[in-house]
C-alpha cells in the first residue's frame, strides 16, 4: 500500500501539508477501510480497472454529449460485466460498489436497475418454476430487465397506481394497459432505450374486482430488432440535473397481453379458472428497498468524502489574501476560519457516516442471517433505521457537498472541480428510494408508538429505543470541548432526542384535545415530528461513532478520531440548538461554549487536515477532479482539460459568420 | 391586465385554488409590482416578445447541445439588441432585466459583460478622448467587449493579478504579459469566442517600477476574420453548472503590444516619456459592481419567485396518499403540513427580498443622482447595504430553490420542471461579483468599527446602524404570533442583531487579550463576525417590509401581507435561535410558541397559496417550466416535453448493435 503521497514535481504546498501532518496516512486508512487487507484489495482493484483498455473514458465524460454518455456507459457496463469475476461479487457493499465506481463514475447505465432491482425482485417474488425460467436469463445477461414501478402521477403511495392487469381467462393472459396519462411508467433507469424487460408493479383486475398491486414481468421490445412491441409505447424522459448518461424512461401500454405465468406468483396466485389465492403473509416485500437504502449510505457517504477532499485539497494550494506577517506568499484559503467552518465540519461527518454505514451492513447481514433461519426479530429495527439513515445522512451529504463546492469559489462551478455532478448525483438520493420526509416520518410513528408504549408502562423497547427510557436529565454536563467527556456528549444528544421526542408527543396529544382528528394532528405536528426523528438517528449516530472509535489503539489516530467525534458532536449541536436549548437543557453559556470549541477544534484539526484527506485513500481516478489532484498541481491541469471543450475544436465558431459578424460590420458602418 | 388566470380546460384542482382565494390577484400584482401601469408595461413588453420570430428558440434549450445554446444565444442576442429600443433603457432594473429574462432565459449571452462591464467601465474609466473613440464603438455595437479581471490563480485579492503591462517608451507601447500558469485571465464571459475587445486590468510596470492595478483596453481578434491576434490564446473554459450558452473564456498574452493610449487615463495617467501621473482621488471605483450588486438582488428574488410559484403550482395539482375521510381522491400534496414548511417561508422571503429590491434601486438612484453632483455621503452606505444584500440573498435563494425543487419530488430533478437551471442559475450569485464570505466580513468591519466608535462616544453613525445605539432589550415581548405587533418583532430582530454585534465585538477584544494579533483574532473570530453582519442585513430587511407594507391601504391584501411578514419573521427568529435565544432574550417557551406560530400561519396561508404566487405575474414563457404551467395540465404537457429528447430521434439506438445486443445474443447462447 502507499504509506506517502508525496512524489517528486508535486505542488510545493501540498507536499508541505503531507510533510507536516502529525499521524500516519496508512494506518488511518487502514482504519476507515476495515483493516490493510481491505486497502490492498482497493489498491489491487484500482490496478486491474487502470490496466483494461476497454474501461477507459475517449475523452473525460464531462465533455460528451447525452447521447454519447449513453454509449459509452452501454460500452463500459458490457466490459465491466464481463469481468466482474475479478471481484468478491458477493460483497456489493464494498467491492462491488468500489468497482462500479471506479469504471462508471458518478452515473448510473443500462443495467443499474437489472441489478439492484430485476434480479432481487426475481429472487423475492417469483415462484420456483419462474425462478428456474428468469433467473438464468437475467444473470447471464441474455435480457436486459428494469424495474417501472413509478408512474407519471403516483410515487410515494403505490397503493394508488393505475396501471392495470386485467385477467381474461378465454386467453389465459392478463392485459396490461395505461387508463391515463397519470399511469404512464416514469423514471425507471435504463427503461427508455436499454431493457428489453422489466418487473410492473399493476393492480390486478380478476372479474372486475381489484385484488390490489402485483408485480408481472414483462418483454417490452423484440429480442432480435430491440423494436418496441405492438401495444407498448416507450423512451427517454429526456435531460435532468444529474446521471445524464443514464435512458431514465417512460412506458404505456396499450391492452397489451402477457401470459398468466408473467405474475410472480410466490406469494399470490392466480389459477388458469381466474381463482385468487392471497398470500399468506401480506408484508414481506422491503427486502429490496432495504438493501439498496442500506448500500446509498455507504455510498453518500463517500459522495461528501470526495467533495471534502476537493476542498481541502484546493484550499492548501489556493492563495488568497495578505495577513500573515512575514509571509511573502498570499495566505493559504484553508487557514481562513471561515473556510475551516465551511469544509472540516462535514470532513466529520464523512467518518460518521462511513462508520454508520459499516454498522447498517452488519446489521444487514445479521438480518439476511436470521431471514434465511425464519427469524424476523430484527427486520423492524432494520427498516426504521435503513430509513432514517438514509433521510438525515443523504441531506447532510447533500449541504456537505454543496458547501464544498461553493468553498472552492468561482473554479467549484466548473466541472473540472467535479463538484457539481458529486452534487447533483448524491443530492437525488434525498428523493429517490423513499422521499425523505416520508422516511422520518416512519421513524417518527415508531417513536411515538413506542412513547404511547413507555406511558402504559407496557413497552418492549427496541433496543434502538431503549434510552428513550433513561432518566430525564435537566441540565447538560457540557462545559468546553476540552474537558467534554463522550459519556456526556451522549448524555446531551440522548436527552435532547427525549425532549424533542416527548415534546413532540405532548404536541400532538394538544392538538387532538383541540379537536383535531388523529390524522389532522399528525399532520400540524409533521415538522416537530420530522425533527424528533432527526434526533433520533443523529442520537444513534454519536453513539457509535464513539463506540466504533474506541475499538482503536493506534494513539497518533485516536488523537484525530477524537477531534473529529468532538467536531461532530458540538456542530451538531449548535446546528440543533432549539432542540438542545429545550427546556433549557443547555444554558446560553453552554452554547457559546459549544461555538467556541468549534473554532477552537477546527484550528486543532487545520494541520492534519490534507493528512486526513488523503486517508480516504482517493485515487485521482475515483476523484475525478482536477482541482482535487493528489499532486496539487492543479492550474496547469486545468489548462488542459479545457481543450476538451466543444466550442474550442475550431478557433472561430459559425455565430461569427452568422449573427456576431453581421452585426459589428453594420455597426462600423454606422461610425 | 388579466385579472384573472382561470380559463376553460385548466386543471380543476387549480381552477378551484383560484376560486377560493380571498383576495384579488390583481391587486396584489400591482402592489408587488409597483402600480398598475408597470403591471401593464409587463404585459405589453411579453406580448411584443412573443410576437418577434426571432425572439423564438427552435426547441427548448434544455434539449440543445453547448454547441447549440451558444449558437442560439448569439442570435437571439443580435436579434434581442437591434429591437431594444421597444424598452425604456433607462430602467434596467425593471424593463430591461425583464426584457432580456423573456429573450434570453436563465442564461448568459455573448453581450452580458459587454452591457454589464465593458461600456460602464468605460464610461467610468476612460478620459474624454478615449471616450470619444470607445464608446461609440461599443453602443453601436461595432465591436464585442467583456472584462477579464479574474485570474486562474487570483479572484478577490484583485491586488495580487499577476498579469503585466510593461511600458515601451522606444514605441510608445504597453507589452501584456502572462507572466505563469495561474495569471491566465479566467472566467469572464464572452471571453472564450464571441468577443473581440476585452477590459484587463493588469499590473502596470514603468521602468521596472510596479505601478499598481490599472485597466488597459485590449483587441485581441481580428475585426474582420475573428482569429485571434498574433501573440494570444483565447478560448473557452468548459462546461459549467449553468449558463450552458454562454462563452465563458480565458485569455493569455505573450509580450502583446498595445498603444499607450489603450491604458484608461481618467484618473492615472502614463505620457509618452514613461511619466506617471497617480490619480488623485484612489478609490472612486466600486460602482460597476454596486450596480450590479444592486440589479442581482431583484433578479435574485424573483428567481426564487419562480422557484416557490412552480413548487406551489404543482403541489396543487399533485396529489398522493390519504388521510381526509369522505375523499375518494388522493391528498393534494400541498395540504401537508411539510410540504407548506419547505415552500412558504421561501414565498414569504420572496416579497421580502423583492421589496428589498425596490428600496435598493431607490438608493442606487438617489447615491448616481448625488454623485452627479459631488455628493458622496451615501456611497459608503450603498456600498455597505448592497454587499450585505447580495451575501445574505443569493445564499437564502439558493436554499430556497433548492428545497422547492426538493419538494417537488422525483420530477423536480429533471429539466421538465426548470428547477435545476433556475438553482444552478442563481447559485452562482453566491460567488460572482464578491464571493459571500468576503462581503459579510466587509459588513462586520463596519459594523466593529461602529461599536467602537459608539464605545469610545465618537459615534457619527450612518442610519442604517443607528439602532445600534439602542437602549439594550432584556426580555423578548413575544407571545404568540396573532398578537405579536412589528414595532416587537422589529424590536427582536434589533436586539438580536446587538447581541451578535456586541458580544462578538467583546470575543474578538478578548482573543486579542490572548495574545493574539488583530488579524489573527480577526480570523479566529470570522465566524461569528459573518453572523453578526447576517443579523443587522435581516433586520434591515425585516425593517423595510413592514415599511413597505405599511403603504398598503386594501385590507383583503393587508391581511396577506401581515401573514407573509409574521412569517418572515418568525421563521427567521426560528433559523437563528442561536442569536435570538443569545442572552436569554427569548426564552425556551417564546421559542416553542416561535414554531407552533410557523406552524399556524402555514395554515393560514394554505388557501391562498396558488392565488400570491400567481400575484407575481410570470408568464409559461419567463417561467419556463412545465411544472407550474398556469393550466395545471403537467402530466401531458410532459409527455409532449419528452418528445424533444435527442434518445427519443430514434427507436433503436446504435448502444444495441454495438453493445448490448451482442451480449444479450451472448447470454442466450448459454442457456
């Protein structure tokens, strides 16, 4: 592994900051990556994805059209299939995810969806027969499968999906048929231009009887010509703010037929008389949702990681401004406290982040454990928490990022920064994977459930619930960052969760003794209920963030770690100040404490900050930013990249024959 | 004027928004607006728009290539100049960014700077002589300028531009030089490939003297084959988050020779034996960027008009889940107690900002009339105010965008809805024309030295820091909103913004006292000095609403207007319950009923909602999203949207042949 970044020709400053900083890069990134053998195998990837020729990018993909992009993600996702056998493909949290990173980028393709979603929902839902038939067609890539549960009109509440299958027993089929524009499929990766089958979520229709949503699989364009077939209208939904190298697509159906066998029928049936057989167990189907929300945190988290190693990086090789005496050079941005408060606060929660998303996969691997045993013990406490990570983290990654980028100045606008499309493709998790005010409020209606529980004294308490039940602490122990013990800092996020928990609880029980109907109140009290759930998640992430720290034994790191835990702490706090002023847990002198112990860290942690970076173990191939070069020399690389650029493929462009020339010559005319 | 927007086979579910609204749309247009008559002027100004071929984009520009929006662009803007007489070109405020909104949209255009930079800095610049053979050539047109002052390596800390001009005197020449890598003129617009002339300043260098920034006239393509001159590199830097049609460019000169009489001599002079002659007054500058700051903060507000109008528009018509018993239809999402919370306090800053705007313009106008006539008494004052704006602003505008888009779901990211240019459109703001951190900090420097003045009784206090005097509040007298008067909340806001001012005037003594410098002090400080300065920049604005409002005389648009302005107010008290709770001014119950108040006047505006936003007066044509159409009609007017995607050109793309095909023929082989 590389135990030093620094190589001779560097930027004189950035090999400065890597001379200077006080721990080991190496043993750092051993820590966040979970031991050296996992950095040799990063490294080891890196190696084998630089050396296949058919991974590698013409030009940089910022500069290519849409359509382009979607060849040349359609040429790399075939090569990367086909060479996926160099990779642990059961470990998709880490090498899977690593893999496709470094050869896809910040987009998805073609088969994005084939994987995270037709095939797992083939393995959940279909029957043994089916399974025998799809499985192997999907795995050896002989289709192309997406997953179009989306319509143009209908998201979050799937309940309310029009598209329909109707069955008609003379044929033995079901017609699948759009009834509106609002039913049209919407969004589904890969849809548009790439599959040729996907998985539809429609009600079923058995004897003019709606028996509720089913999933059917379905061939949707010609095996040989790719043609869309005679009753499907389908394509691209056209440019968005991110994966623009991604067919998100739209389907219509019109009496379009497949065969009965076409419905999974693992759980539901319907027989060839058009008898329903319900299911057994009505709610086993987030498997899916929940491992692709347990992956995203993962992911996010590295999203900010990259966005935060931009920053620092440009900021130890930007100068901007004279105050330091002595000093013929203008000042480093990245001693500005103001820049310091803008990148090292989210340069924290990139480890928190990092860290919960190891514990969300162990838990997810604890779980798939005790599934395939029949125990379903913790699938609940797996879904709260697969939520609400998965709302409060892809929000903070998003200001993270976005704060990155505006820190980087007017450079953090180009995409030679890479900044914007880290932005805009992390910020879409905020929405895609259940719209993140519906997930805290599903952690919300736990948590009231389990208050209404505590008060009939007739609580089981998840053990994620459990200091719900601790003694009410009415004044915080905090006093400076200093002497601030984890223990209280616990304390503090512990008891400002309960207060904004209880609170919260009382709200809504006032407002339905104002006569309000439960649903009205739960509605009037939704943003107090949002913050309490808030709480809640960031509670549970201090908690182990500081356990998972204790577990190391490297002093020059824990020395980081610890500063980093303490920065998390207290600018969370102060961003949560109403929750953690609340009842007056904490005094105003208590916050101005937690402030300036926010200053006061960020100078602490300013030296290593380049060092800390550098411990994400970042190539400048998953970096893909020129201003976050690991050799800083930075300028010179843009003046490179921008030959690139379209418009300076010829020296004069036509709007000066055509409109710019026309206009100057007339102009002179005139003089 | 229209006074009403419902029309025949509109969407009911935004007809009946209109119809229950409570009071008259018209009326609150013009009172945004400024009158009926600038309402009508608004009307007549679309209507002549609309009505010139060439005003027209053959498609919606989301679906051009780079290549193709500039193309477009140049002609728009040939056609767009030679017609501008149609407007007042006195009121750029007003007319003339409302005039080039409708043509240009969200974007950029060949001639930005040359309207915006080059012919002001001219005007400004250039002595009597040179203005007689400049300016012509600029209004008529005969020539393209821009102005390129930032540098690859160099933006606020103009003093340290790299770029030299060295004097000849054996030919009576000034030589430009890029004397490195990072003195490569970056950024400017137009500068890549439209125009030919371009504004520079540079390091001005006599007899191996270095004289200091001076502004230099430079042409720099041929007139008549546009090439570039001998000597120069130009070209463009690249695709960006925004502003795809534009031509942003870099410039490098190697020894390129100028006339002497191309360096502005208004105020310095250099003759043609190498004398200088240094101006006499040093700093009579700042006004192009006053000016610009000035027209930003309208444009600003009204980007998040359009941002919180599209929200609203679609949150009306979009409906999903179910909790109102006796309805079969879903909820609109507009009635969730959420959904109000992310899009109606950004309504609320809406007005706030564009009567920001107005009172802006108004000092503007007054500061060029007394200048005119040598008065520079409030030049400071605009300076300080307009620098203060445009950080506090564009930053609130950039959040409210973005959650608007956020609100809309899943179609919020895509291009459809025009929430991802209007974000990335108006993002920018934070960093062009001084970058926010830099100008709070310029606020806090006046505002320490204020307080230092009021402590040593030497006060001569401009107006807008008068309240800074004030006698210190103790208490909050807030209660609950329905009963809270604005001579209190402007007292909250004032006493919160001397609390911030003072005590961080008190931690910056003390820092001092720790041995630090004043400039490291400064620095360790700089945090809270940006909140201080945001604190006196809200209440200002909050100080000017109520003004403004208070000139209102129907009570049907009172009422709503007292609605907006609580809410403003309470919500921004809620975002800095640091400052307000500082001191204990307010305390933990007078926070909580802070929230509950929010919550209620959410309530309250909920019915109203469609009928403010359309009080603004956009057009489909300014809005330009398919979102907030006025008809509501969303759902198909995206599937014509899609139409226009270049993937949609054909059925099969060549992805198939090439790539996916063979695999999947591959795969079947297999089985």
């Amino acid at each position: 592994m590389r135990h030093n970044l620094i190589e001779p020709g560097d930027n004189e400053d950035i090999t400065n900051e890597r001379l200077g900083s006080s721990f080991s890069v190496g043993k750092l990134a051993a820590f966040i990556h979970g031991g050296e053998e996992k950095l040799r195998r990063r490294h080891e990837i890196l190696e084998f994805v630089e050396s296949q020729e058919d991974f590698q990018d013409p030009i940089p993909p910022e500069f290519m059209s849409r359509k382009e992009r979607v060849e040349n993600n359609a040429r790399k996702i075939v090569a990367m299939t086909n060479k996926v056998s160099f990779i642990d493909q059961s470990d998709v949290f880490e090498e899977g995810l690593f893999f496709q990173s470094l050869i896809m980028g910040r987009d998805f393709h073609a088969m994005s969806l084939h994987y995270s979603m037709f095939i797992p929902t083939i393995q959940g839902q279909a029957d043994d027969d089916q399974l025998d038939y799809w499985l192997p067609l999907a795995v050896t890539r002989a289709i192309i499968g997406t997953y179009a549960q989306t319509e143009l009109g209908h998201g979050t509440n799937i309940s309310k999906l029009e598209t329909t299958a109707t069955y008609d027993h003379k044929t033995d089929e079901f017609v699948l048929h759009t009834p509106s524009v609002s039913a049209t499929k919407w969004w589904s990766g890969g849809l548009g231009k790439s599959s040729n089958h996907a998985i539809i979520p429609a009600q079923l229709i058995i004897n003019g009887s709606n028996k509720g949503l089913h999933m059917f699989i379905v061939q949707f364009r010609d095996l040989d010509t790719h043609m869309p077939l005679p009753g499907i209208t389908v394509g691209d939904i056209g440019p968005k703010m991110g994966i623009p190298g991604t067919d998100n697509g739209f389907l219509i159906f019109n009496n379009y037929r497949i065969p009965r066998k076409n419905m999974f029928m693992r759980y539901s049936k319907v027989l060839s008389n058009g008898e329903y057989i319900a299911p057994k167990h009505s709610k086993l189907r987030y498997g899916t949702m929940v491992f692709v929300r347990s992956i995203m945190v993962r992911d996010q988290a590295m999203q900010l990681a990259a966005a935060v190693t931009i920053a620092i990086r440009y900021s130890a090789i930007r100068r901007q401004g004279e105050w330091k005496p002595g000093s013929n050079k203008e000042v480093q941005i990245l001693d500005y406290r103001t820049q310091q408060y803008r990148i090292l606060p989210y340069l924290a929660q990139s480890f928190v982040f990092l860290f919960t998303a190891t514990e969300v996969k162990d838990l997810y691997m604890r779980v798939s454990e005790q599934l395939s045993a029949g125990i379903t013990e913790l699938v609940h406490e797996l879904h709260i928490l697969s939520s609400g990570f998965k709302a409060v983290i892809t929000w903070e990654v998003a200001k993270g990022i976005e704060q990155c980028r505006l820190a980087c100045g007017g450079h953090g606008y180009s995409h030679v920064s890479g900044l914007p499309e880290i932005y805009s493709f992390a910020v879409a998790g905020c929405t895609y994977e259940g719209e993140n005010i519906v997930m805290l409020l599903q952690v919300a209606r736990f948590l009231m459930k389990t208050v209404k529980e505590i008060q009939s004294s007739n609580a089981h308490l998840a053990e994620i619930a459990r200091y719900l039940l601790g003694d009410k602490k009415y004044k915080s122990r905090f006093r400076v960052w200093q002497t601030a013990k984890y223990e209280d800092l616990i304390e503090d996020f512990e008891q400002a969760a309960r207060n904004q928990i209880y609170s919260t609880f009382d709200y809504l029980q006032q407002l339905q003794k104002n006569n309000l109907s439960p649903e009205e109140a739960w509605n009037c009290a939704s943003v107090e209920l949002c913050q309490a759930s808030r709480l809640h998640i960031l509670c549970f992430m201090a908690k182990s963030y500081f356990l998972k720290i204790a577990q190391c034994t490297e002093p020059e790191i824990i020395r980081i770690l610890n500063l980093i835990g303490k920065l998390y702490s207290l600018h969370t706090i102060s961003t949560h100040c109403y929750s953690f002023r609340k009842a007056d847990y904490m005094t105003d002198e208590q916050m101005k404490n937690v402030k300036c112990g926010i200053y006061e860290i960020l100078g602490k942690l300013r030296p290593d900050a380049v060092a800390i970076v550098d411990s994400f173990d970042f190539s400048d191939r998953e970096l893909h930013s020129v201003l976050g070069r690991r050799d800083g020399n930075v300028y010179a690389a843009m003046l490179e990249w921008v030959k690139h650029s379209e418009l300076n493929k010829t020296e004069v462009l036509s709007t000066f024959k055509k409109f710019l020339g026309p206009m100057m010559e007339s102009g002179r005319s005139k003089i």
